[in-house]
C-alpha cells in the first residue's frame, strides 16, 4: 500500500525520536523538538476546547517567528488547514482573506492587533482570536497564546491523511490574492524528496520511518539548520523550511521585523546556520553589501557552516551569486517555482564556475508548451509556457474558473500552468523569460519585463529596477523603466539605455527611465509592478 504522507504524523515520530534535539531557534528562544511537539499538541487541544474541529481554515497573520511553526503544526495535528497571511495586509486585505478563506482561526502578532481589532466583529467565520504577545495590548475578545497554551491539555494524537490541506494564499501580479489547495501528501512529494537526495536516504515506507531519518542525518553530522530570510507566510521561506524539518533539522528565525543582512549574518555564525532561503537580488544585494562592510571594518562574518542558499520568486543576478560564493564555500541554488508548483527548474551555481542568470535545468515532471498545446523544440526559438506536471495543487479554493485556466491537461496529463514563459535552448536547458502577466506588447513586439531588468542591472549604478509597459499611441505600450541607483552613484537615463542596447535588440531599450530613491517590493522581494505602473504614469503625467 502507497504511503499517505503527512508532515503532523511525521513530525512527531522525530520528536518522540530526538526530543532534546533543537527544533526552533530565534533569538535566545530555543525550542526542543520535544516543546515543539507538546506545545503545538496543546495549542491544538486549547482550539479544539474552543469547538474547532478537523477541517478548520487556522490563519496566521504572523511575522517571521517560532509561533509560527507551531501554529503549523497544531493546525495540522487538528487535521485543519493552515493559512498564510500577509502581515502587511491592512483591514480590508485581512478582511478579504480571512472571509475568502473561510478562517475559523486567526493567530496575530501584538503589533497588529490593531487591524484585527477593527475587523473583529465583520470577520463571521472566526471562532477564535489568538494574539501572539509582543509587548501590545491584549485586543478585547482575543486568547493570548501563551495561556491558551498553558490552560489547555494536549491533543491526543489521531490518525491523519494525506488529503488534509494546505492553503498558500498568493497575491499574483494582478487581481485579489488566491488560496492554493495543496493537499499534504502532494506537497510533501514535491518539496521533500529533494532533501532526501542530498542525504542518500530513500523515500520512507511511513510516516513514522521519519524516526529513523532523522537518527540518520544526525548520525552524518549534517543536520540541517535552515534561516529563512524571506517570510514563512511566502512560499519559498515556508517550503524550504518544511524541508529541513521533515529529516529533523531546525529553523532559525530573525527577530528584526524588517530584513536586516548584518542580523542575518550574525545568525550564521552564532546558530550555524547550513542553508538559508532568500528571494533573489532584492536580498542577495544588502547581504554582499553587509559583508564588504564588515570586511572593511576588518571584522568579517564566519560563513564555515553555512552549504547553501536557495532563492526562488524572482531573479537573482549572476554578479550577486558569485560576490557571495567569493565569500564562502557554498553553493547557491536558484529554484524555479510557484506557489502552484514546486520543482519547475533550478539552476546550480559553484564557486569558481562563472554564474549565469535566469537560465535553468529543467524538471523531470516539467515540459514547455506552445500555445497550440505542442511541446516546445530545443533550440527551435519559439517561446513556450512551463508546464508542471507530477504533485501539484488541486487548484484555487472557491475558484473553479481560475482553478481551470492554471491546472490543465495535455496529452491526457494534468500540470500545473501559472504563466511563465521560456525558450528550451539547443541542449535542453530553458531561458526563462518572465511572466505572461506583466508582458509588454511595444509595436507588435512581445517583451518580458525581467529581461529588460537583468541587462539594465548589468550598469554599475543600478541597485534595483522595474520594468513596466505604459500605453503609447503610437506603439501600443512605451517600455517604462523604474529605476533606483545605489548610494552615492550616478547614472542617466541615456546610459541605461545604452546598457539595454548593448545587451538586447534595440527595441527592447526602455523609452522613459524614471529614477527613484527606493524601488517598492513586497516582504518576500517580490515586484510591485502596479506600483512601478502608477509611478511611471505620474511621471509622465498620466
């Protein structure tokens, strides 16, 4: 019979396993796997005193933190599904997804307590309110954490399926955010295999058998200790931790509530951190920038432990991968995913090999297709959309239109299509070219945003660009760029698009470049493309 996996059940089996183990780490809060494991057990029992059963949507409006996980891992010993939020969603946002979602609890830090407060009494689904403390008033009609904990018994532990649920909430590029429907089994089959590769252990037969893994990866001396420096209400940060939790290792959580790369390296040293997930330059450049100054200040920061980092969500340059592997003996690892699809491509840069950007090995279970429903040829130059095949989400939650239009079939297989488009090179590799959403139609001319974006990077001054479509009389779309130089440097507008000319076909060259003192991304460093848009149009008066 074909194991049901589950990450509740399979947690824990390691926690009853190596329950002294270190679990979670942030600041001078370490928890064991053995308070992982009671804590969430009675975070679970103190809901279900509350009349939440199997089933329930659990949101977690939460910064980055060890309350977090837990808040996971109770939903899923309660058989419910757990639910991101974004923690800089104001009161219609929160309002939106917390109905969208069909929520029945909200998990909040303090410090927003003030959004929940004012969406309290509209918000008919919520059973429960659980204010995480940080140091604010307790919101009127909300448990805190701490003494949910501490009054209620623990959970007893009850069988589970891999049916239960996971929903990712993802934001897109355009409309209201979409709750993905990953069910446990799939999401563990698409992320958690690859973690079993690099340790040599073969998929278990059970849940339980996830004992036994992690005695071996303790055994090999390479337990993993993951930081995710992008948040865990994103997909990147999130996934890559399930990863490492699942063969037993720890998560390693910043304290700072805004991304600090000098926090972070710190973290390094003193946790020995061996990997961290960050969401390419929009993080990649603070933390080559945080250790040239600690080399300046003749202080460097100690990277002996750390093997890897990930980045997945958005570009990540060739120059900054390899300023940070002239830095340490790792690798950097550029996933190609989605919150619909994990596994798509990836890219693996070594230090002493010249890195490349946006060009990628492709899945096993990917392919690209031509509109026509036809598989892309390998150095044909025609440009395809990613198609991912194998674990992937059941579709949108209350959404079967949109749900159709994403997860397809080709040839009588289902994959998973969110709108990246690619060209398949002669020996098999892809060039990712962006996604089909923000696309600009410039005088009948497709062009990707994020292409235009990697050459106007290539130009010394450049710290961060967008790169948006305006409507143009004459050519349908003008290509717009939002630009944001580094401290202290200089550039104009002639000389990015001279950089662009050097690099692309001319008419790719943006016609209007609009500099700005910091180029707006979300917390997870993902483009806010409708704001480039309203920046650009008032720049131009539009």
């Amino acid at each position: 019979m074909t194991v049901s996996y589950n990450f509740a059940t399979a947690w824990e089996a390691i926690a009853d396993a190596q329950p002294t183990a270190r679990a979670l780490v942030q600041g001078a809060r370490v928890v064991d796997w053995g308070s992982f494991e009671a804590r969430a057990a009675r975070l679970a029992g103190g809901l279900l005193a509350r009349g939440v059963q199997e089933g329930a949507k659990v949101a977690s409006y939460l910064y980055n933190s060890n309350e977090y996980m837990e808040g996971v891992f109770a939903t899923w010993k309660l058989r419910g599904a757990p639910v991101n939020v974004n923690y800089r969603y104001l009161e219609d946002e929160l309002l939106y997804l917390v109905d969208n979602s069909d929520a029945e609890v909200l998990l909040f830090h303090g410090v927003l307590g003030e959004h929940v407060a004012r969406i309290m009494d509209r918000a008919a689904t919520v059973k429960v309110w659980v204010q995480v403390d940080d140091g604010h008033p307790l919101v009127d009609g909300a448990v805190e954490y701490e003494a949910l904990i501490a009054g209620a018994e623990p959970m007893p532990r009850v069988d589970r399926s891999g049916d239960d649920l996971y929903l990712l909430y993802t934001g897109g590029t355009t409309g209201m955010p979409k709750g993905v429907m990953w069910r446990v089994d799939d999401l563990y089959r698409a992320l958690v295999p690859t973690i079993l590769t690099l340790h040599g252990i073969a998929a278990p037969d059970t849940n339980e058998a996830h004992a036994d893994i992690a005695a071996q990866v303790a055994a090999s001396g390479r337990v993993p200790t993951h930081l995710p420096a992008s948040p865990l209400m994103h997909g990147t940060g999130f996934m890559t931790s399930l990863q490492a939790l699942t063969v037993g290792g720890a998560l390693c959580t910043l304290e700072n509530r805004h991304f600090d790369a000098h926090e972070m390296w710190k973290a390094v040293e003193e946790v020995g951190v061996t990997q961290m997930a960050i969401v390419g330059d929009a993080f990649g450049k603070p933390m080559v920038r945080a250790l040239e100054e600690a080399e300046d200040d003749s202080s460097p920061y100690d990277l002996a432990s750390l093997t890897m980092i990930v980045s997945s969500g958005v570009m990540w340059t060739a120059p900054v991968k390899e300023a940070l592997m002239e830095r340490g003996n790792f690798i950097c690892l550029d996933s190609l995913g989605s919150s619909e699809g994990a596994g798509f491509a990836n890219q693996v840069s070594v230090k002493g090999a010249k890195a490349t950007t946006a060009r990628f090995s492709i899945g096993a279970n990917t392919k690209v297709f031509t509109e026509a429903g036809t598989e892309v040829v390998p150095g044909s130059d025609e440009v395809g959309f990613l198609a991912l095949g194998g674990p992937i989400p059941l579709g949108y939650y209350k959404d079967p239109e949109k749900s159709a239009k994403t997860f397809r079939e080709f040839g009588g297989a289902r994959y998973s299509v969110p709108g990246d488009f690619a060209k398949v090179l002669t020996d098999g590799t892809i060039e990712l070219l962006g996604r089909g959403s923000v696309v600009i139609n410039t005088g009948g001319e497709k062009v990707f945003p994020e292409e235009v974006e990697e050459a106007i990077k290539l130009h010394d001054a450049v710290h961060d660009v967008l790169v948006v479509g305006i409507p143009d009389d004459r050519f349908g779309e003008a290509i717009t760029a939002v630009v944001a130089l580094n401290a202290g440097a200089a550039a104009t507008a002639e000389e990015i698009g001279e950089t662009v000319r050097a690099n692309l076909a001319g008419f790719k060259r943006p016609r209007t470049v609009v500099f700005v003192e910091q180029v707006r991304r979300g917390p997870n460093g993902k483009a806010d493309y409708a704001w480039a848009k309203e920046t650009a149009r008032e720049f131009l008066g539009r």
